[in-house]
C-alpha cells in the first residue's frame, strides 16, 4: 500500500514509532505544499498551550483552538481551511482545502460564525523540509504517508487521529 501513495499537496503524514524527536512524537502532518524546493507542512493534532482568543492581539476574537503547526516560525501564525468561496486569495492545496488567504476576512468569518472550527485550523509555527528531504526521510522510515482523505484532519479528534491512522497502516 505504502508504494501506492505518492507525497504531493494534501498528502497526510504520520511519524513512524521509530522516529527519535521529541517535536514529532506521534504527530500527523498536513502536507501543504509540495515542489523543488522542498515541502511545508503543519502538525494537525497537536494543540497549542492557549486558543486563539487567548494570544493578546486577538484577545476580542472568537475562542477557536490553535494548533503547534511546527517548529519552524513559531512566531507566526498560518492557517487551512476549507471555504475558498469565503475567504479571498486562497491557495488551493487539494480538493476544498486551501491554505491561507485573507486573514482578517477569515477572523471576520470566524467572530461571526460564518467559519466552524471544522472548517478552519489556525496553526503556530509550521514543518519545513529543503528539496528531497522529505522524500530521504520518508524512504529510511521517519514517517509513513497515510491513505486517507484530507477530511480526517478536519473532523477527527485530535487525541485519536494518530492512533486512528497508525491501526490503518498495519
């Protein structure tokens, strides 16, 4: 199965139990863009210490989680979501999953319940990999590319998603 997939955006990776790192211990990656220079990606399942609401700057916002994205720019804030028809300048990742875009449009939309938290993920800091990387890392066993639609990553609890993926692949 596993040579049946290949790595391009919308892929979803999970750490193999062999992978010695700390920042990726049982972590399922949302592969959002993929091409010669290398991959980005964001941890899908594992929660930032506070909400949205809780950073000072959006203090006044509606009380959406936010999500360890990476270790790279843990600065910054990123996002994926899945109503390009809401927020402007989009990217389309794969299928309705696009990534970033308008932010304060999407902050609107969040405060005003026109976003579900099923239909948005707000990340801090993301993955990053130069060209090839990943492919090395995912071809001497760091991480396993997951048959599963890109859906998961939006309803799936989080506490389970790397369980519920890692059965699949036995």
């Amino acid at each position: 199965m596993q040579g049946a997939l290949s790595l391009q955006p919308g892929s979803i990776l999970i750490s193999a139990p062999l992978l010695d790192d700390p920042n990726f211990e049982k972590v399922v990656i949302f592969i959002a863009e993929h091409n010669e220079k290398g991959a980005l990606g964001f941890v899908v399942n594992q929660l930032f210490s506070r909400r949205f609401n809780e950073l000072i700057e959006f203090r006044h916002c509606a009380a959406f989680p936010l999500f360890e994205g990476g270790p790279v720019e843990t600065e910054s804030l990123y996002f994926i979501h899945q109503r390009p028809d809401l927020i402007e300048n989009s990217l389309p990742v794969v299928g309705a999953v696009c990534l970033g875009g308008n932010f304060k449009q999407a902050v609107a939309y969040m405060n005003d319940a026109s976003l579900a938290e099923t239909e948005i993920k707000l990340f801090i800091g993301y993955c990053g990999w130069d060209d090839q990387q990943l492919e090395e890392e995912i071809a001497e066993g760091s991480w396993l590319l997951a048959d599963a639609t890109v859906e998961i990553i939006f309803f799936v609890d989080t506490d389970i998603l790397w369980e519920e993926l890692y059965k699949r692949k036995q």
